[in-house]
C-alpha cells in the first residue's frame, strides 16, 4: 500500500489522501478518488489524472500548487517556472499499475508536503466548488 496525496486543480483546499495498493492500475485510483470524494457529481470517465510534477521537477508542495492552472483547452494542468517558462504535467497512463516507472516507480517512498496527483475535471460545474468552503485558484 502507498499513501498518495491528491488535489483538484483549481480548488484550493481541495488536497485528501488515497490508500492504494502499488501494484493496482490507475483506473482503481481513479474509481477510488470518484468513490471517496462526494463532491464530484461527474462520470469517473470525466477524471483525468496528472502526476504532480513536471518532467524534470520536484513534487508539488501545497505552497506551489496554488500557482498551477489549466491551459488553453482546460484540459492538462500546467505551471510557469522562475523563468515564465511553461511547464506541463504528465498524465498518468491508466492502462498501467501505480508502482510503474512512468508514474512512481517500485520504490517510491512519499515524504511530508508532497502532492502527488492532479485531478482535473472536464466540466467542473460537476464538482461543487463556491459555498462549500473551498476557494478556487485564479
């Protein structure tokens, strides 16, 4: 088992935790995030989940995860480096197990103030967002 942390991209406030087996496909953490998280009124085929890092970056803490947005289309969140450089995440291959190389590898040990997963959804009127506490990134 591995503790993932997770996050709606937009929402602020929005990170909670998934326990999954290492070796499940990312389709078991898409259904268990769709399961556990009673604020999404959308079909899990609407989720669509990143790691949260880039290519070559760190994981996301909770103080830059407010800096992330979606880009043009809202579909694949993104995140401008020191630079003003653009960097995309990685959308996770749910056709492969949690533990494989392209998202965690097999021994892949989660640390304090990581996120490790993005959760975009398409539409996001489906997730309740104004009035519930939560404010959404700008």
């Amino acid at each position: 088992m591995v503790k993932l942390v997770c996050g709606f991209v937009g929402m602020l406030g929005s990170l909670f935790d998934v326990d999954i087996d290492d070796i499940a496909p990312v389709t078991t953490l898409k259904n268990t995030i769709k399961v556990n998280n009673e604020d999404i009124k959308c079909p899990e085929r609407d989720l669509q989940l990143f790691l949260a890092k880039t290519k070559d970056g760190p994981w996301l803490t909770a103080a830059n995860a407010a800096n992330v947005t979606v880009n043009e289309t809202g579909a694949v969140p993104m995140i401008l480096d020191e630079h003003g450089n653009r960097k995309d995440f990685v959308r996770m291959d749910q056709s492969v197990w949690i533990n494989n190389p392209k998202h965690f590898g097999a021994n892949f040990q989660p640390r304090e103030g990581e996120i490790h997963v993005l959760v975009v959804v398409r539409d996001t009127n489906h997730v309740i967002a104004p009035g519930n506490g939560r404010t959404r990134f700008s």
